[in-house]
C-alpha cells in the first residue's frame, strides 16, 4: 500500500477522531468515568488518551472498509459490456 493510499485512510479517521473526542467529552466529564480498574497517577489523561485511541481504530476502519469497497475488481475490463 503506498503512502498516499495509506494517508487516505488514516487521517480522515483521524481528523473524526478529534472531532469525537471534542464531543464526547463535551457531554461526559473523563473524572467521573475513574473506576477501580485504573491505577495511574492520572486517570484522567490515561482515559482522554485511551479514548482518542479507541475513536482513531474505529474511524480508520471505517476509512478503510470504505478503500477496500471503491476498489475496482482485479482482472475487470472497463470496456466490455454485460
């Protein structure tokens, strides 16, 4: 895959993740969401960081489910007609 094909991908996920992030954390405050499973010095920015991650994956996937279904089938020719 080259860069280009690859930044196609990866920064639209990362642009909706930034703007998931501001809105989810708009409605929720990360200090509340501290639960015992946590054991850091800062909860909080484990959970903002933890957070982005999580909303990058999915919104790259999506990205990417989104290349793989604009593909051409290999071995198609354009200009035959069914």
């Amino acid at each position: 895959m080259s860069f280009w094909k690859l930044m196609q991908i990866v920064w639209p996920g990362f642009l909706s993740a930034c703007m998931l992030e501001m809105i989810f954390f708009a409605v929720f405050d990360p200090s509340q969401m501290q639960s015992q499973f946590i054991n850091s010095e800062n909860p909080t920015q484990l959970i903002y960081t933890g957070s982005f991650f999580v909303f990058w994956s999915a919104t790259a996937l999506s990205s990417f489910i989104s290349f793989l279904l604009m593909r051409e089938p290999e071995g198609k020719d354009q200009h035959s007609k069914r």
